[in-house]
C-alpha cells in the first residue's frame, strides 16, 4: 500500500506545486526532481503496466516536461534512474517476460511548432551534412506499442513494449488480431521483429460499451485503456471479442532482409508482406510540408475511425537515423507532435452540485451534449466556487467545451459575445442538495464548500464505497451498486451498518445467490481484521490519507488512543501538519462519529496496529529513535526497499536533512545539496556498507 498511497497524496495539488522549505534553491530542485521522479514512475506503472491511469495523458506530459525543465537547469541533479533516462514501466508479472533484442524506444514530444522546429535544428547541427533531406510523416496511433517477432514467416513472438527493454509475452493475445498476419509470404526474412501500435478502432469500443450498457455494467472510459486492457488478459478468447487491430511503424531486429535505404521503404515493404501499415503515412521535402501534415491531421483527426493523439515526423534515410542515434529513451531521428486537446461550443443549461465523500461539495455544468475529442460531454466539473468566478460562467451562456488530456470534460470558459443581456451570475447554493437540506459551508482559507450532516445521504454513499475500497478495509463484493442498493433499501445508513446486514433479506433480492450472499459475509467478516491504518482510512476523515494514517495508527498503536489524543499530540506526529491535526481530533469529538466508532467496535474490528507492527518488531529495532536520509540509489534495494527496511528497524527516513537527521546514506549518484547540509550540520554520512552495519548493530561509525 505505501508506495502507491504517498504517491496518491504527492498528487494533490497542493502537494504538486514546489513545497515551501526553508533551504536553498538547489535543495529544492533536488526534492522536487525526487518528488517528480516518483510521480512520474508510479503514473508510467498506471498507464502501462496497469492499464489504470489516473490522471490525463496532458497533466502526465505537464510531470515530465517539469522534470526535463528542471534536470536542464541543474544538470548536476540528473538521476541515472530519471524516467528521462529511461523508458516506460517495469512489466506485470501477469506474463512472462521477453526481452527485447533492440529496445523499443520512446518518443520526445514537441508541444508547438517552435519546438518541433527547434528538434529538426537540433537533429541538423549533429549531422555532417546540412540537412536531413526528407522526412516520412506518421500519424501518432493512441494504443498500446507491441513488437512482433517473424521466424521464418512464422509469427513466433509479440511482446509488449514494457520498460523497453524487457516486455510482456502476448503471443497468445495477439493471434487473435485479424490484422496481423501469423505467416507472412514466401521470402520474408529469416528473422524479422516488426514493431507497431495495437488499438481498438471506434467502432469495436462503441459496439463493446453498448454491449456493457445493455448488461447494465460500466462503460469503458476510452479506446486506448480499454485496447491495453483487452490486449493484457490471461484469457486470449476475451482478447479475441475486442476487436482490435495494429498500425505497423518500424522494425526491430531483421535478418536476411531485402537491405532497404529508407524508412518509406521498410513501410511499403512491410505492406507488401501483408502487414498493416497506415495509409495516411506520407514524405515530405520539408519542415513546411511536415507542419502542413500536422495541421491536416488536427482537422481531420476526428474523423479517423480510431484515436490518434498526435502526428511522429521521422528523419527518412537510414544512415542518416543511424547518424543522429538515440539518447537512452529516444530516438534523436524522430519526434512526436503532440495534438492539443479538440474544443467545442455548448450551451451551459445549470450549474449543480454534487456532494463527495467527506462532504465536499462541488459544483458542475450540466452541458447540451456536445461531440468532442471522441465523445459526446454532458457534464464537466468546475472544481470550486472561486472557479465558476474566475472563469465567468453563467447558466444560459455558451460555453467552450474540451476534454484535458483528451479525457476529462473541461469548460474553458463563456463566448462572452453570445452573452444574453443580463445573465444573472450563479451563486454557490447555501443548503445540501440531499432531502435533509443542511447548510454547505465554506471556511475561510478553504477553496471548497463541504456539508458536515455525517448521515447526508449524498456523502454516505461516498463514504461506503471509500470504507470498502482495496486501500482501505478492502471488502471484496461490496462494489459500488451494491452500495447504493443496501443504502436505498435502508440497510446501511452509516459504514457501522455494514456489520449487521440482514443477510435473509439479501438472500431475497434478485442478483443474490447463496454464493453471492456468502462470499459477501466472508468478505465483511475478514475485513474486521484489517490494520488500524486500513480503518483509519475507511473512517475517511478530511485531510488524512493513506500515508497519513500509517504515520498515526504506527505512533499510537490503537485507535481508542488517537481517539483521545489532543491536537497538540497528535500533531507531534512527524508527517501530521495542525490542520490534520485539528481535522482528527474534530472528527472523534463529533458524537455521530462516536457513535459509528462504537457500532465498529462491538462488531469486532480490530482497533490496533498488529499486523504491521507485528512484522516490525520481529526485527530487531537497531535503529529506534534513529532518523536516516538516503541520497542516490543503493544497490540491491529500491528508494521504497530503503525506507521500509530503516522502519522495519524502528528508524524514520524522511526525504530532506535537518538538525533531527541521525545519519545521511550517501548510495550511488548522491544528491550533492543533501551531503553537503549534513556535512554542515557535522551529521555523519555514511556509505552503503556503514548503512548495512549499522542496521546491523545499530551503532554509527
Ligand atoms: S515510432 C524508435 N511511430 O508513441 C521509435 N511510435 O510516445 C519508436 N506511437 O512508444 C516509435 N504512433 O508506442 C512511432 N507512428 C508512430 C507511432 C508511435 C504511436 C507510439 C509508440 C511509442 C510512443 C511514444
């Protein structure tokens, strides 16, 4: 849970601007490079690893483009292990792995024609000759890359692109596709690796959301995780439903091949061994001529029958792509322009509010539905009441439309001019939504409103789905519409209720079976076990998340002593701010809260620590009271190995140096500005092999 959870909370947006502290510039640079680097990981591991991304494709972008942004102006800060030194996410363990003979690259991104010009200026100057000549002009398919090995003219392997060098075997999988040929003609070379992009053409996700629909299942959010997804199953026959296809761009490893001098010649050949090679691919003598195929694909773009998030403009002659070569990720000879988001004009009907789980209310637009970026949008946030003003918005007005990223609907803002006269502005509603009519209120320093009636039903559904989720007591069977059915039928009105279904009148109700029924209770009974960290997350109290409730459930051990703790003790905590403080201690002073408290405790949850601690104290505390910072990698171990082992051994490992730090691990590649503050400080700082005795006797050198 760690790892994933303190991303989730590096995530918000208060967290995602550089922190304040108090050391130098450098300093800065240095932590915020570490934040990004994690960041960056755990999304890349989301997108591709798990087809589970969670925020836009742009804000991913905006991560790294901070990351190359910052490593450029401190260059003495660039890590060996920087995602921009290195390619995509490690594999699942799902499939066996395949390791790629040639790597499979990435790509660098030109946002705007300035920076496109400014890579073929680049790619210019390292070459002997003046220019590049022609350049081959692709459209950026929005799938998933894979590399398919012939043997023979036998299709022998298709592996996924993974961390680039090693993959995923999707052989199975990928027979499936009717596009992509299992024999290719007499003549082929003997060995030939054919990289390209798989993707689920519109047609295939429209026909499988509406196939969901009339299950009356969730709708798949878009093609390219659906296609990731679909291409990743364990079962190739599920695989083999999707309808996806391939968009074949280059090849890998060729042996015995027909010894072709351009890359518009490997596309056509490919082509003519019966390979899919897209058809708008194009040459052009020039950059002019390559803008010219980027503004035609942003006009055109949707009405291509599959997703494409931009145009690739590749050098074409192959000795010129093997002058230029690659950087450790990508390929100096190619760039990707990335497309910015579609916009649409819609009328904005209302503005409404929706009330979250922990009661925060937040308003939206309730749009016309309006076609953009390959889907029809009808609803969109607008975040806070600070930004309905900002942006000026109105009910009645018309309103730009277009989806961040490509994914979520955004309003950018009115068509001032097609404002009627006298639009009355909206002001943020005073009272809840839900039928008890409580008010929302906003505190002042607070951009959000919130309703604080814990038995609103708006946030109990909310606040369920959160006590039931994998982070926190992880109730399997519990999912979403069971919720709110056990919420309409009146059997849960507080998560305590979970404890006490009235499981003869579920066994009643159409969809349960005993088996359902069963399953459901077993779930619910193993979940009384879980960790007071788990608890605390379920108890969903405002500012304290994952990460967070780690810090308390490991300070005090059980939750009648949180419970009672002051602010002052609670904030103690290192890792607790006051306003998390303060946020815990109200949330156990609220006799509703109490109450919920109690309910869980004569259920039979468990209240305490064990597990983790459990673990903890069986090794031996060598480094209680101790505070360790690492800097630079340590061999054998991952940044988040480092840190579970020193608490495992009872230390605490934050991320900066301070008067409180024991000891600094300097590993490979140290971040100078930590070394330096410790040396400062006449902290002692060690190197991997005092570290390891260290945590062995539990004495510094
Ligand atoms: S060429 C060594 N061509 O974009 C060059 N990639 O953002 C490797 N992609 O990993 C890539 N359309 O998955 C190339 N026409 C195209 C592409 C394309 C989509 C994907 C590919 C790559 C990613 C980089």
């Amino acid at each position: 849970m760690g790892l994933d959870t303190g991303l989730a909370i590096l995530l918000s947006p208060a967290s995602s601007t550089i922190r304040q502290v108090t050391t130098g510039a450098e300093d800065r640079a240095e932590d915020r490079i570490g934040e990004l680097i994690e960041l960056i990981r755990y999304h890349d591991r989301r997108y591709h690893a798990e087809d589970a991304p969670e925020i836009p494709d742009a804000n991913f972008d905006l991560l790294k483009r901070e990351l190359l942004d910052l490593e450029a102006a401190h260059p003495e800060l660039v890590r060996a292990d920087s995602p921009t030194q290195t390619v995509g996410a490690d594999p699942s363990t799902l499939f066996e792995p395949v390791e790629h003979r040639v790597p499979m690259m990435s790509l660098d991104n030109a946002f705007d024609q300035d920076e496109l010009s400014a890579w073929a200026d680049r790619a210019r100057r390292r070459l002997a000759a003046e220019d590049f000549g022609d350049l081959v002009c692709e459209l950026k398919f929005d799938g998933l890359a894979v590399s398919l090995r012939y043997e023979d003219g036998k299709l022998v392997q298709a592996a996924t692109r993974g961390n680039g060098r090693i993959g995923e075997d999707i052989t199975a999988n990928i027979l499936t596709l009717k596009t992509v040929p299992h024999r290719l003609p007499a003549g082929a070379p003997q060995v030939l690796e054919v990289r390209g992009e798989v993707y689920m053409p519109l047609v295939a996700f429209d026909a499988l959301n509406a196939q969901q629909e009339a299950e009356g299942k969730p709708r798949y959010a878009n093609p390219r995780n659906t296609a990731a997804g679909s291409l990743r199953q364990k079962d190739p026959s599920i695989t083999a439903t999707r309808g996806l296809s391939m968009w074949c761009y280059s090849v890998g490893e060729v042996q015995g091949g027909p010894g072709l001098v351009t890359h518009s010649a490997t596309l056509e050949y490919l082509n003519e061994l019966g390979l899919p090679v897209n058809p708008e691919t194009t040459t052009a003598q020039s950059m002019d001529a390559a803008w010219q195929f980027i503004e035609q694909c942003e006009s055109k773009r949707h009405d291509l029958p599959y997703e494409i998030d931009g145009a690739v403009i590749k050098v074409n002659r192959l000795d010129l792509q093997q002058e230029l070569g690659s950087t450790s990720r990508a390929p100096r000879w190619a760039v990707a322009y990335k497309l910015p988001p579609e916009e649409k004009t819609t009328k904005l009907r209302r503005i409404q509010v929706s009330i979250g789980s922990k009661g925060k209310a937040t308003p939206f637009a309730v749009l016309e539905p309006v076609f953009v970026g390959g889907s029809t949008v009808e609803m969109a946030t607008l975040h806070n009441e600070d930004q309905v003003r900002a942006k000026d918005v109105r009910p009645g007005d018309t309103v730009v439309v277009r989806k961040a990223g490509d994914v979520i609907p955004e309003v950018i803002g009115p068509v001032l001019a097609d404002r009627p006269d006298d639009l009355a502005e909206w002001d943020f509603p005073s009272i809840c939504p839900c039928p008890h009519r409580q008010p929302l209120t906003r505190q002042e320093g607070d951009a959000a409103h919130y309703c604080r009636f814990p038995h609103c039903p708006e946030q109990l559904r909310g606040w369920i789905e959160h006590f039931a989720a994998r982070n926190a007591l992880d109730i399997e069977h519990l999912g979403e519409q069971r919720v709110h059915l056990f919420i309409d039928l009146g059997f849960i009105s507080d998560v305590g209720d979970i404890y006490a279904l009235p499981y003869d009148r579920i066994r009643e109700l159409e969809g349960f079976g005993e088996l359902s029924v069963s399953n459901l209770a077993a779930a619910i009974e193993a979940s009384k076990q879980q960790t007071l960290t788990r608890l605390l997350v379920g108890l969903n109290i405002r500012h304290l998340g994952d990460t967070t409730s780690e810090l308390l459930a490991d300070a005090f051990g059980h939750l009648d002593r949180i419970m009672e703790a002051p602010v002052e003790d609670l904030a103690e905590v290192d890792g607790i701010g006051p306003i998390m403080a303060e946020s815990v201690h109200d949330f156990f002073q609220s006799e509703v809260n109490r109450e919920i408290v109690e309910k869980l405790r004569a259920a039979g949850l468990n209240f305490a620590q064990d597990t983790g601690q459990a673990e903890a104290q069986a090794l031996p505390q060598t480094l209680d009271g101790m505070t360790i910072v690492v800097t630079g990698g340590l061999e054998g171990y991952t940044r988040d190995q480092v840190g579970a082992v020193i608490k495992a051994h009872g230390g605490k490992s934050p991320g900066s140096v301070s008067s409180k730090t024991t000891a600094v691990v300097a590993g490979e590649n140290p971040g100078a500005s930590k070394t330096d503050k410790a040396e400062k400080l006449g902290i002692p700082v060690l190197d991997q092999a005092q570290f390891e005795r260290l945590i062995e006797t539990g004495e510094l050198p």
